[in-house]
C-alpha cells in the first residue's frame, strides 16, 4: 500500500510540475511583463479564442493559440484553460481531466514559465452528465455498535470498490454506446481523519476509482480538507497534490460550467459557507470572457447554497455571501448542484437559477446500502444535455440494480398517520387506510392528478411532512447509529398521501415536475 501510494505521488508531481512543450509549433517569443506563455493546441495546431487564467487573470489565446499571462508566483498555484466546446482535454490517472499545469514556485520572479495544453476534438454539444457525491472512502470498518466489532458490512472502501463502482461502470458503459459521457463529482470523496487513521486517502480513492471510463470533473468538499489545520490554503493542499485548482471552468458542448470552493475553511471541521472574494473576481472576468452565445451555466460545489424551508417561495439562504455570488448569474439560466447534506432536493432560487442537492453515493455512511438517512436512495444522477437545453434528469438507484424509477410507493399497512413522527409506536392510532408515495426531487411547485378506478378524484390527496418509513425502520432496527453519528438523524422529508375513497380501487397518481415538465405515473393499490 505505501509503495503504491508513494508511486502515485511521484507521479502526480511529475504530472503536474513539468512544463509541456508542444512539438511541431514554433518558439514561442517572451512579452514583456509576462511571466507565463504557452500554447492550447489540438492536431498540431494553435486552438483560438481559447480562456486561460492562473486563478486571478484570465485571458484568451490569439488566432495562432498563444497566450501571455502576468502572473505572481505568491498567490497563483496553476495556469488551466477552459476546455472549448467541442474539445476535451488530455488526461491523467485514467480519468481526471488534465486541464491544467502546476507553476514552480522555485524559479525566478522574471524567469518564463511555458505551458502548452492539448486538446482532442469532441462532438459533445449532446451528452449525459453522471453526478455524484459523498462516497467517503475510509477504510472503515462498519459495525454496530461503532467500535464494538459487530461487523454488519463489509469496509466501506470495499463496498465502494465492489458494489459501486460496477454499477457506475455498468450504467456508463450502456450510454456511451450513443451518447458521450462527462462525470462531475461534487466532493467528500474522502474523509481526513481516516488519511491517517486508516491511511484511506486522496491517492486510494484514485485507485478505487481507476476503471471510470469517462472523464470526471471534482469540486472539494469539506472533508477532502485537511482537519489538521486551521489554514484554509495548508488544509487544501492535499486535494491540490491530486486534482489541481478548487476552483475552475470548462465547457460541455453549449453549457459553461463553474467549478467553486464555497468553504473558508477553520479546521476540525469548521468552516464558514462563503466563496472568497479572489474567486468572485475570477469568475466576473471568466463570464466576461465567456462566448456571448453560450446562456446555460452548472454552477458545482460542495456545500449546498439554497432551500426551501416549505413553501416555494420561502427560501433560506446558506451562502453568506449569496447576493455576490447572484448577480454574477443574473443574465444566465443557472442550475446549481450541489452534495453535502446525504440528501436531495430541489429549490427555485429565482426564475432562472434552480439548485439541486445531490443524494450521497455513501447514503447512511455506508451502513445499509441504497439508501440515505431520510429515505432517498443512495444513487447518482444522470442529466441529459441537448445543446444548451436540460432534457431530463433522473436519480439513478446504483444498489437497486440502476433502478431508474423516481419513486418509492407505500401501499401496505399504511395509514393516514403513517409517518407522523419520528418512531412508528407514536404515530398516532387510528388513521384512514392510504398510500404514501416517495417522488424524488419532489418540490413545492409540483402538481398531481389522481384517480381511481379511472375516474379523476378531487381533494383526497397532498404532499405532506412524514418520516419515510423505510428509513425509519433502519434507526428503529439499530442499524443507523444516529447517537454517535448524529448528521445521521432522520429528518422529515416531502411525502404525497393519498387517502381513497373506495380502499379497494386502483389508485393512479401523476405527479408533475414543472422545472422539468416531466410526468411520473404511479399506480398501485392498497393491500391488506
């Protein structure tokens, strides 16, 4: 393990350290001011218009494919490009987008530094988008209870290795027969405290996921930094060794995506949710740079930004720097993924902005697979791109076969009551016989249709707040140690109740997405 580990560094700062010149181009002459040069070429010629920035100053390369940067060695780590549209870049350790170079910082102030990047033709103004987040690869042993040696799992690291991965793989490998494929992580790959408790860090998560056979984009997340310290940029420095900059963009096709670091980071797991004015600046200059035909913007990190507390339009802010960061994409239609919270969700942020929290690959930390703490499934997610239009978007169930079914329906034993609170022995008695539907990413702008029998009913059904009951049943079994744990505690999630007038009829319910204009059609019946 440590001689694969070491091997894996000198790789990665071999990679990332030497300058890459591209052959076949000619010398590239100094300008003066400019202390970082280069080329963005594809087949042996200059690629135009192309944006490059060391993280401050962001400029484009001419029509030959050059470019010149200012840049100061004290502040900047990289100099990365915006990949094109209809171009990806190179890559390294078999599937992490290499789209960008480590400056050395021993050189001279005025020495000149060369860069060249290479990019290969891509028609992928047409592609799916597989999102995930939290896999936590820890090397942890899952017991119950914590440390007792209980084993009811194998190791998470395992898990994720032999049941995930496959899955990921398995679901990848049936699209890219049609359609290309970009993979998009949105952090906690890892967890710090087990790097060295368990030596399970950046370089075994690599290793875990070597077979990923499409190109996958990383924002951090809070647990990829280093608990260690208190310095945001020394708690960061790990996740620079493996992935480069915390903060970039590329483009897919006709959509711009925004990669950002949105945690001030205080050790031990503290941190404030606000993105640092250096990235604010960079991404004023990176949208200005932006061809003016391109509107459709991913804005991608880790720690959610929005939610809805209830009602559409009550919204609760998680972002303290919100307002900065909003009207930067004020003339943009912007969806915002985020992780984090090992759910999901969905808020209108405003007419043109949509967040959507992402369910965690990890669900209950590893402890039951398939499944989050408030009864989501542990999936990933596929979005499908058409030119600069979102077509679909739908959780995949990795653990249910790659189940595509957007629903979870509770039809058994089930009553108006079911749900209520946090522990089935205190729902309370009584109840009418009903069924509960689970619609991932139900939101309150959704609206539904029943009927039984065929005929349209009115006023028997409503979206309510219940603890799903499948979730429920794992705390009250013991299998989620929620008290050690205690981010692991369920919360209420948005349930439909449908409640018959005939107990015996065929109930048939369509909830309607209105983001996504998408229907979902369940039908079902009550059974005894």
């Amino acid at each position: 393990m440590r001689n694969r580990k070491f091997l894996l560094l000198l790789a990665a700062a071999a990679l990332f350290a030497a300058p890459v010149r591209s052959a076949g181009l000619p010398p590239l002459p100094d300008k003066p001011g400019a202390t970082v040069k280069g080329y963005v070429e594809c087949e042996g010629r200059g690629v135009e218009g192309v944006v490059v920035s060391d993280g401050f100053n962001v400029v484009k390369t001419d029509a030959e494919g050059r470019y010149w940067l200012k840049t100061k060695l004290s502040r900047s780590e990289f100099v990365m490009i915006s990949t094109p549209r209809g171009y990806d870049p190179e890559v390294y350790s078999g599937f992490l987008p290499k789209f960008f170079c480590a400056l050395d910082k021993t050189v001279g102030k005025k020495e000149v530094q060369q860069f060249d990047f290479h990019l290969t033709r891509a028609a992928n103004d047409d592609y799916s988008l597989l999102v995930v987040a939290d896999e936590h690869v820890s090397g942890r042993v899952i017991d119950i209870p914590p440390g007792s040696g209980n084993v009811i799992a194998p190791v998470d690291s395992i898990q994720f290795r032999d049941d995930f991965m496959p899955r990921l793989v398995e679901y990848a490998d049936s699209l890219m027969r049609h359609t290309p494929v970009y993979g998009l992580n949105l952090g906690d790959m890892t967890h710090s405290e087990y790097w060295f408790r368990n030596k399970t860090g950046m370089a075994e998560y690599l290793h875990l996921a070597k077979d990923t056979p499409f190109l996958m984009y990383h924002a951090i997340g809070n647990h990829d930094h280093c608990h260690k310290y208190e310095n945001d940029y020394e708690a960061e420095a790990e996740y620079r060794k493996y992935f480069g900059p915390t903060y970039y963009s590329f483009n897919i096709g006709k959509v711009h995506y925004v990669v950002l670091d949105d945690m001030l980071y205080h050790g031990r797991n503290k941190y404030d949710k606000i993105i640092a004015p250096e990235q604010l600046a960079w991404l004023y200059k990176d949208l200005r740079a932006l061809d003016p035909g391109i509107r459709q913007l991913v804005v991608a990190c880790h720690v959610p930004l929005a939610a809805n507390n209830g009602a559409w339009d009550d919204i609760w802010y998680n972002l303290k720097n919100k307002d900065e960061l909003f009207v930067l994409l004020q003339d943009y239609d912007v969806t915002i993924m985020t992780g984090d919270w090992h759910t999901e969700g969905t808020t209108r942020v405003n007419d043109r902005i949509v967040e959507y929290v992402h369910p965690a690959v990890t669900g209950n930390w590893w402890y039951r697979q398939g499944i989050c703490c408030n009864g989501y499934p542990a999936a990933f997610t596929e979005y499908v791109f058409r030119g600069d239009r979102l077509e679909s978007r739908s959780l995949i169930d990795w653990a249910n076969g790659n189940s595509k079914q957007q629903y979870r329906v509770y039809n058994k034993g089930v009553t108006s009551n079911t749900g209520i609170a946090s522990s089935s022995a205190l729902d309370p008695a009584g109840g009418a016989p009903s069924v509960l539907v689970f619609f991932w990413g139900v939101a309150p702008n959704w609206t539904f249709v029943c009927r039984e029998n065929g005929e349209q009913t009115y006023g028997r059904g409503q979206l309510v707040q219940r603890y799903d009951p499948l979730a429920r049943s794992l705390v009250e079994e013991g299998i989620i140690p929620y008290e050690r744990y205690t981010w692991l505690k369920q919360k209420p999630v948005r349930l439909y109740l449908y409640t018959p007038k005939d107990p015996g009829a065929e109930i048939e319910i369509v909830g309607t997405d209105h983001i996504r204009n998408r229907d979902f059609r369940v039908v079902t019946r009550i059974e005894r």
